[in-house]
C-alpha cells in the first residue's frame, strides 16, 4: 500500500495528493468547518447592508473579520488570515478614528507581514485588498471610498477564488453588485443635480 502524504500549495491551502482514509476525513473536515464560516461571513456581510447607524455597521465588520480569520485558518490560508487579522483590529479603531497615522501604521503592518509569509504572488491578492480597504476606510468618503471599496473587493474575490472559498467568493461578489449600483445612483443623482442647476 502506498505511503499518503499532505502537502502545501503555493497558497498554503492542503491539497489532497493521495490520502489514507483518516488523512482524507481530517482534511474535508477541515474544509467543512472553513467553509461553514464562510457562509456567516456571507450572513454577516448581507446584515451589515441592512444597516442604517454607522456605529451598529462597524460592529457587524468586526464579527464578519473574525468570522473570516477563523475561515482562512482553517483553510491555512496565511496570507488571508493575516489580512482579516489586521481587518478585525483596523475596523474597530476605525470606530473611534480617521487618523491618517493609523492606517498608515496597519497598511505598513499589513504589507510587511503579508509580503513576509508570501510564498506566491497569488498570495498578495488579500494584501491589495486590505491596504486598499483601510486607506478607504479612514481617508476617504463618497463616491472615491465606494470606488475604493470596489476595487478592494474585487482584489478579495480573486484571492477566494484562489484559496477556494465559497462563502467568500460570494460575498465579495455581493459586495461588488451592491457597490457598483451605489456608485451608479450616486452618479445619476450627479447628473440630474447638474442638469437641474443648468
């Protein structure tokens, strides 16, 4: 009978290459629980659009990133789960505020930790992301932090598809409807302001 092993892909995701049947088990089951909190990432994330208080949205963000750092180790997805490490944190002082410091210290925080356990530059999609999230977070407002945040989420997306992440994949896909039709209406109400000033 061969000998079975796990190994680690670039994005430090397991990959089954051949498995004896309790290697086989630990593994989806692994997969099951990472992929559970995906999808209460994806629960928390539709609730947060429900929100009208700033403060009660914020809060919502900082469940959703522990629920995501949970997911990415799961999946041993290093990178990933450094990003939503620093998101939990980066969201929650966000709520008290908007100092330029501050996201310039969690962005330093974010590339250097992120480039250090990068193995890929696949790996870096979740590093984009956060650093564009957090200078968006605290810098930016209207129509530029919602571009901002569509671009962020995009970069998020590319990094689940990566790691394999359904509830991720999802809600980043949620988040970019929502985002751009925001923008959308944002950009008709432009338009008609500047029409009827005309």
């Amino acid at each position: 009978m061969p000998r079975f092993s796990l190994h680690k892909n670039q994005n430090s995701v397991p990959i089954l290459e051949l498995a004896k049947e309790k290697d086989m088990l630990e593994h989806f089951m692994g997969h099951f629980w990472g992929q559970l909190f995906g999808f209460l990432s994806f629960a928390l994330g539709v609730l947060s659009f429900l929100q009208t208080e700033d403060r009660k949205l914020k809060l919502i963000l900082v469940t959703l990133n522990i629920s995501n750092t949970i997911h990415y180790a799961l999946f041993g997805a290093m990178t990933s789960l450094i990003a939503s490490i620093l998101s939990t944190f980066r969201t929650a002082l966000s709520i008290r505020t908007r100092l330029l410091i501050v996201a310039l210290i969690f962005i330093a925080l974010n590339i250097g930790l992120g480039v250090w356990v990068a193995q890929a530059f696949s790996d870096l999609w979740s590093v984009i992301g956060m650093t564009i999230g957090t200078y968006a977070l605290f810098r930016l407002k209207g129509m530029s932090m919602r571009f901002a945040f569509l671009v962020g989420s995009s970069c998020w997306l590319v990094n689940n598809i990566i790691v394999g992440s359904i509830g991720g994949s999802l809600l980043e896909i949620m988040m970019i409807s929502v985002n751009a039709s925001t923008i959308f209406r944002l950009f008709r109400t432009r338009d008609n302001a500047v029409c009827n000033a005309q």
